[in-house]
C-alpha cells in the first residue's frame, strides 16, 4: 500500500520494478540561506514530512524570489533579483541550474514568476522599473515586454496566470491595485481591486477556479493587520479576510487546487510556513518552522518513485 503521502499510480518494467506514485512537494526560497528547498507534504494532513535543501550559494543561488514548478516535467523556475537570473532546474534532486535570462545589471530585480505550462512561456516583474516581461520557458528567444509604466504598471510585484481564460494577474504594491491583462496580443488593464476595495500593500496572490487569493502586508502601524484576503477572478464580488491569525510579515502564498489548501510563508518569528483550507472558517495551522527569510513558495504534485522522498 501506498504511504499517506503518495497515491499509487503505476509500476516500472520488470528490469526495474520500483513503482511511481505521485507526491506532493512544497518548494520555497529563502533569501537568507541563499538557497532552495523542498519538503514532502502528507496529502492526507498536509502536514510537512521530510525537508532537503536543493540548490544553495554553491550552485549560484544569490537572494532567490518567487518559484514555481513545472509540473508534468518537474522543472523547478525561480528568479534571483540578486544575481538578476531567470534560472531552471530540476525539482526532484540536485541537478545542475540552468540560467535562462539575465536582467541587465543596471535594471534592478526580477521578483514576480508565472509559468503557463501549457504554452511554455515564462512571466515576471520588475516593480522597480514597472516592467512585465515575458518568454519562452526554453531560454531560446526574445523578451518581450507585455506591459510597463506606459499602461499604467506602478510597483507590480506578485503575478500569476490563468490558463483557463488566458489571462494574466498581478497586484502593484504602490498603486495598491490587483489587475488582469489577456495573453491574446492585446494591451488592456482590468483593474479588478484597488486600494479602496480592502487592502492596503498587496504583495502575492494565486488563482484557483474563479477564486483569487491575495496576500495583504500593511505598512507597520496600519489599522489592519497582514492578512490573506479571498476575491472573484473578474472582480464580482467584494474581498474578504480568510486569515488574520498566522499571518506575519508574509510575502508568498500558493494553493493547492487538489488538495484546496492554502500555504504562505511568514518572515517574523524565524520565518514558517503556514496552510488552511481555501474556504477558511478553521483556525491556520503551522507547518514549517525556521524558514529563513522566505521570499517564494509554490506547491506541486509530481511523478517520482516510490522509494524517493
């Protein structure tokens, strides 16, 4: 039988007979340790079983910002807005990284990453020179700037993709807005949330369905504190708290559509990573504890062997 954790899925060969399942991983960035790291996730509690440290100072890894995972090739894409690389590698063990495209040095960040998974394009922010830029998640061809200050893009910072409907959001910490654009060629802004809709610093989101979730970290001495707040993915209905407990000087936030539970990464108190269901109405649960200044955090079910970790 299958652990708790991994779900059967298929066997190899007879030359080589070890089973695949499919596992649940999170994958997170920590700018202190310079490094990136993963832990398995029980898929019956969504508690955290087993940490490794993947990729740290040594292989290249600087002051390393948001993650995700591609994951029917179980490819790992992070950006550092220290060295100023868009880099790949592999997310089950400690392959070689692969640096895909390399900001100017002049240029400050990147620090947002989106993948669509199906048209293999990367997208990422530049919130210091109000840049969205996207391109092929090969690392062969050009990049293209999707939108900049000139339609309106003022300290863009967390960004995520819809597949489903083509489009693409992000939040902008200054202007204190959430916004939609389509990936169809065309240049149109749909401000779906600003600052007056009920958050004061927005610096996160993710998308599940026709949910949004979006990660709120008030300036110190605001009225309200950090927060993760639930909206309509075409703005409809008005934002609402899901958790104000747990919630710490949090920077990154990830949903796990199978499991429909929510993870973000707290940088007070050591750094942890908490999780709740998408729907709220139950108190947070910590998960992980010492997360060095955590900046990035993705969730992702992958195909591995069933004696791998």
């Amino acid at each position: 039988m299958a652990s708790a954790f991994a779900s059967l899925v298929s066997c190899d060969t007879a030359e080589d007979p070890v089973p695949w399942v499919e596992r649940t991983y999170l994958f997170w960035t920590s700018v202190s340790d310079h490094a990136i790291l993963r832990a398995s996730v029980d898929a019956a509690t969504g508690d955290a079983t087993h940490i490794d440290t993947l990729y740290t100072v040594n292989d290249g890894v600087l002051s390393p910002a948001s993650i995700v995972v591609d994951q029917a090739a179980s490819v790992l894409y992070w950006v550092d807005y220290g060295t100023g690389d868009i880099v790949r590698a592999s997310a089950l063990d400690n392959g070689s990284m692969e640096i895909l495209y390399t900001v100017p040095s002049e240029i400050p960040g990147p620090v947002g990453l989106a993948l669509d998974e199906t048209q293999q394009r990367l997208y990422w922010t530049q919130p210091w020179n109000d840049l969205i830029l996207g391109a092929p998640a090969s690392g062969e061809g050009e990049v293209d700037t999707i939108l900049s200050a000139a339609s309106g893009v003022d300290g863009g910072w967390g960004i995520a993709l819809s597949a489903a409907s083509g489009s693409l959001y992000w939040v902008e910490y200054l202007d204190v807005e959430l916004n939609r654009t389509w990936l169809d060629g065309a240049t149109v802004v749909q401000t779906l949330y600003a600052g007056g809709s009920g958050f004061l610093r927005p610096f996160s989101l993710a998308i599940q369905g026709d949910a949004l979730y979006i990660m709120d970290n008030p300036l110190p001495g605001a009225a309200l504190p950090d927060r993760i707040l639930r909206g309509d993915a075409g703005g409809a209905t008005p934002l609402t708290t899901l958790y104000d407990v747990g919630v710490e000087n949090a920077y990154a936030l990830a949903v796990d559509t199978r499991q429909d539970m929510l993870y973000w990464v707290n940088q007070l108190e050591e750094g942890s990573i908490w999780r709740g269901p998408v729907q709220g109405g139950m108190p947070p649960v910590k998960v992980i504890d010492r997360v060095r200044l955590g900046q990035g955090l993705a969730v992702a079910t992958l195909r591995v062997k069933s004696n791998s970790r």
